[in-house]
C-alpha cells in the first residue's frame, strides 16, 4: 500500500472518531450559550484538521529533517489524543447501543407507552446524558495519565533485584553481579541529562559485568552521536557486551540505497566498538574468574513473532560451548526463548532479553500484573522458568513512539548469580 494511501486511509479513520466523540461533546454543551459552543466547535474540529496535517507532513518534510523536540513530543500528543478519544468512543457507543434498543422497543407491537420511559416523540430518543459525561471523562483520564508518563514515568528509572540460583555455576562465579539494560532507543531522547542520570545509576551498582541486549536507535546510526561519550562511561571489571535489536538494522525507515542501509548497520557496529562495548554477533565469548570459566553467548535479532527477520545464528554462537558447565545468552527477542532455546539448546541456562518495553503501559503492584504486551508476548517483563532454563525480560530504559511510561517504568537489572 502506497504511503499517500495510507495517509489517506489514516486521515479518514481520524475523521471518524473525531467525528464520532463529537456527539459526546455536543450532547453535554445543550443548553450552552451560542458563542460556548462556537468556541468549542472551532477549537475541536481545528486541532482535528492540525492533527491531520502534522501526521500527513512527512510526506512533504522528510521527517529526521524535523526538529528532534517536534518529532518525538508533537507526533506523540496528536497519537495521545487519538486514543483518549478511542476510549470515550466506547462509552458513546454504549450510549448509541442503548439508543438503538429504545428505539426498537418503540416499535414492539400492543407495546403500552406506560411499560417503558419513552421520549415525548415516540420514535425521537435522546443521547443519554450521564453516559456523555461519562464517555468525556473516561477520554480525560487517559489523556492526563499520558500527559504523567511523559513528565514523570519516562525517567523514573526502577531497579530491579533478583537473585538466581544455577546449581552448575563454579565456585568463582558465587555472586556474580550482572547489569542488564535493553532498548535505550536513542533517538527518543531530546537530550543527554536523562541518560546520564541512568549511567550514574548502573555504575553505583559495582557490578562485575554489563549487558545491554538490544535497540540502542530507533532507526539510524545517527542517532547515538550526543550519547557516545555518555554510554562510554559504562565499565565493569568483566567488560560490557551488547547485541543488537530489531530496530538496529535500519528495517523501519527509507533509504536512498541498499548500500546505505548496510552502511548504516556498519556505522552502529563501529559505534558499539567507540564505547568499548563489545558487541556480540552470532558468537560466544568466554567468562573467566579464579581459573574457572562458563561462556556467554550473543546472538543477532531472532524475532518469533510478528514475522520479526530471524538475523540471528544460534548454532554459530553455540558451537564450541558444549565444556562449558553455564552458558549464559544475550538475544533481544523473548520469543527467542520459546521458540528455538527451550526446545533446541537446554544446556543454555539463562536468556537476557528486552524487546518488549512492557508495552510501556500497565499495571504492576503487589497482587496485580497486567499490560497489553502479555497479549502478544507470552513472556514479556521479568523472571520466567521452565525445566530450569531461565529468561529474563527487561522492560526497556528508553521509549518508543510514545515518549513515556505509564505503570511500566524504565527498568536496570541487577541480578546476582549463585549456586546455593
């Protein structure tokens, strides 16, 4: 489908549910002054017609020629507002629904106009006003949840701790501390301050060893240049190792040319190597401590759903690490774990993974865990076992798309390795 199609189709659904939450808004201004609901009209239907032409302009401005500030936060607002009035649409259909029901009961044949409240004209029914009003404030909530998440949650980094227990783990290894960061999504970010204050986080945290498991840009290279020095500065005694994610190899945006596409993934490895991270393709490393050693294994992207490219090899990383009494594994995608480690490579003992973001919305408190990223990750957030393999999802320390968190905050990993 042609993008000028696709804009099209696109403008006419926000036309829709603009013009469909409109009947909510004008039941409640009944009885409003001519110049209220004038003002109200105007101010509705414009910022529909600006919202059409923000999300039609890349069409006209290449849009990494924007302004970084009016990508991420202008296109994230117009979106927000979107979906707050998708939420209210459900109680103005409820609304339509009841309608519908009265208006066909009016109908219902040697039916006495005492067996049911009917309208003073019998087949004109009115909109429900208290659902209207219910409809307004269930888009309202919503909208300044989103407007907390880009203030507050986006940037409220949460550490999370966990031990876990690997019986095989060598006696040099008992409590190895390991960082794990995912999907930092560097393009998001309008400046470095949130960033450093992440960096400052993890190094507080001593640990022996830092994983970073994927999606360091949205799209391009590019992106990393004001974060470079920043990320540099994440050390550990047993180094930094990184994989790459699906957003990493260029797959969401248009090139001018295949070569400079591949230039680009070239120009993000290089990156990876200027902040002294090392950066595992398809390949395992070997962890020594005390004289004992277990290896660690990095694959590329290898996405199981959605039709996610499968870059990753997990047979290149495997061979050679059958001596190695604990093999750990960095691959971007949880769905990795259940489609291929569980089944085919059960000596691996944990997986790291990010990917997910927790879908940056949700609910997690004591006795309640929910987000609609479980819906299409089994695994999707957290610790998971089965048959004592492990995996290990990260909820992401940036955003994409909306640039904020609400009830799913960014995540830094500290898990210590133990075998007691």
């Amino acid at each position: 489908m042609s993008v000028p199609i696709r804009v099209l189709l696109g403008g006419i659904v926000i036309l829709i549910i603009d013009w469909y939450f409109y009947q909510a808004v004008s039941t409640l201004l009944k009885g409003a002054s001519d110049v209220k609901r004038n003002v109200v009209f105007y101010s509705y239907w414009g910022f529909t017609v600006l919202s059409f032409l923000i999300l039609m302009s890349p069409m006209v401005v290449p849009f990494y020629s924007w302004p970084k500030y009016l990508r991420v936060y202008l296109f994230a607002f117009v979106i927000m507002v979107i979906i707050s009035k998708l939420i209210g649409s459900v109680f103005v259909m409820m609304d339509d629904l009841i309608r519908l029901f009265r208006w066909i009961w009016t109908y219902v044949p040697n039916l006495k106009k005492e067996d049911v409240a009917l309208e003073p004209v019998a087949h004109g029914i009115s909109r429900l006003k208290f659902l209207n009003y219910v409809a307004v404030g269930m888009a309202a909530l919503p909208f300044m949840s989103f407007i907390y998440g880009m203030a507050k949650g986006a940037f409220d980094y949460k550490i999370h701790r966990l031990k876990v227990v690997l019986p095989k783990l060598p006696s040099s290894f008992n409590g190895l501390k390991i960082v794990q960061i995912s999907d930092i999504h560097s393009g998001s970010f309008v400046s470095t301050t949130h960033i450093e204050e992440a960096v400052k986080l993890i190094m507080k945290e001593n640990a022996d060893i830092i994983f970073f498991t994927g999606d360091l840009v949205n799209d391009r290279a590019t992106e990393t240049e004001p974060f470079v020095e920043v990320l540099s500065r994440l050390k550990a005694p047993m180094g930094v190792f990184s994989t790459l994610g699906n957003h990493d190899y260029g797959d969401y945006t248009t090139w001018e040319s295949v070569e400079a596409k591949m230039k680009n993934l070239e120009d993000l490895k290089q990156v990876h190597a200027k902040m002294g991270w090392k950066l595992m393709m398809n390949e395992h490393a070997v962890l020594e401590k005390g004289g004992e050693e277990i290896a660690l294994l990095g694959i590329e992207n290898w996405g199981g759903n959605f039709n996610f490219p499968k870059y990753g090899d997990m047979k290149k990383a495997h061979v050679g690490t059958e001596k190695y009494p604990v093999k750990l594994l960095l691959s971007h995608d949880p769905s990795h774990w259940n489609k291929q480690v569980k089944t085919e490579y059960k000596d691996v003992d944990i997986t790291f993974s990010g990917h997910t973001h927790g879908f940056q919305f949700g609910i997690e408190i004591p006795g309640l865990r929910w987000s609609p990223s479980q819906y299409v990750y089994k695994q999707w957030a957290g610790l998971y076992e089965e048959n004592n393999q492990y995996l290990y999802v990260n909820r992401g320390l940036g955003f994409l798309g909306y640039p904020g968190r609400v009830g799913i905050l960014p995540e830094i990993t500290v898990m210590e390795l133990s075998n007691v």
